[in-house]
C-alpha cells in the first residue's frame, strides 16, 4: 500500500507539471507593444496662372489692342506673364504654349505670327522647370510691309486660342 501510495503522489506531481509546462498553467514572458507616429502625408502643387497680358508696337509703346488697327509694316508683341506654382521635392514639369495658327484670317504671305516664346529672366525656357516662378511668354504679329493693293484690308487674326499647360514630368527617384 505504501507502494500505490507513492506511484499515485509521483503520478500525481507529474500530471501537475505536465500541465503546467504543456499550457495547463502559465509561465511568466515578456510582452511589450507601442504605437508609432508616421505623421500625414501631403500633396504638392502644380499650377499656372496667366497675368493680363499687353501689347505693343515695334518702338515698344503699348497699343490697345480692341481699337489698334494695323498696316502693312506694322509690327506687335504681345508679352503675357505666366506664374507657375510648382510644389514638391520632385516635382517638375514643361510648360508649352499652342494656339497661333498661321494666317487665321489673313493672306498666307502677308502675315507672320511666331508661336508663343516661353522665357524665364531673358532665356528662353529650356528642360523642365523645377521650381515656382515667373515665365513670360511673347507672341509677335507681324503684317509685312510688302503687302499691296488692299489686299487684307479689315481682316482680323483672333488670338483667343492661346493656351499655357504645365505638364508634370517624372524625375529620377520617381516611378
């Protein structure tokens, strides 16, 4: 009896660490957590806002342009500020102008009109711009003096198609 007696307390010992080791109980670990703080993220800006625009005639006086009439051997320029807003720690973009056609009303070879010329400070807009700030762009009209007889006499050339577009272009580090 004394024999059962210790069989049964030994078996007794070894089912209770059984379970305490085999998930039955518990034993003390570690445990930590925390929360972290990536902050917000925010957009960039790309943007382009022309100023009012003013045009001149070939000694560089203003005209106004809704009663100015031209002759032959008139030559105008108009020059239009453009602000761009660009916003970003990679941001660039091209600027383009469209929107002169080649005659738009008058004869063919009576009439020269350049296409917007885009200039930052004087140089002419090269590459993609990377930062905020001033472009100028100039269009020139011009009606050449060898024009004869009456030949487009109250024509009318409509520059109301000029348009500016800034065009995000991807730099390095971006995909």
């Amino acid at each position: 009896m004394k024999n059962s007696a210790l069989i049964k307390g030994t078996a007794a010992i070894a089912v209770g660490a059984a379970l305490l080791l085999g998930g039955g109980g518990t034993l003390a670990s570690w445990n930590a957590s925390d929360t972290g703080a990536p902050g917000t993220v925010i957009a960039g800006d790309l943007n382009v806002q022309a100023a009012a625009g003013v045009w001149t005639d070939r000694t560089g006086n203003p005209v106004t342009i809704s009663t100015y009439r031209v002759v032959p051997g008139d030559k105008l320029t108009y020059t239009q500020v453009l602000n761009v807003t660009l916003t970003g720690n990679k941001m660039a973009a091209n600027i383009t102008a469209t929107g002169t056609g080649a005659v738009d009303g008058f004869t063919a070879g009576n009439v020269v009109v350049t296409d917007p010329v885009l200039t930052i400070g004087g140089s002419p807009v090269s590459g993609p711009l990377t930062t905020s700030g001033t472009v100028t762009a100039t269009i020139t009209f011009e009606f050449k003096s060898t024009t004869t007889g009456r030949t487009d006499v109250t024509k009318t050339y409509n520059f109301g198609n000029v348009a500016f577009a800034l065009n995000q272009v991807t730099q390095s580090g971006l995909s």
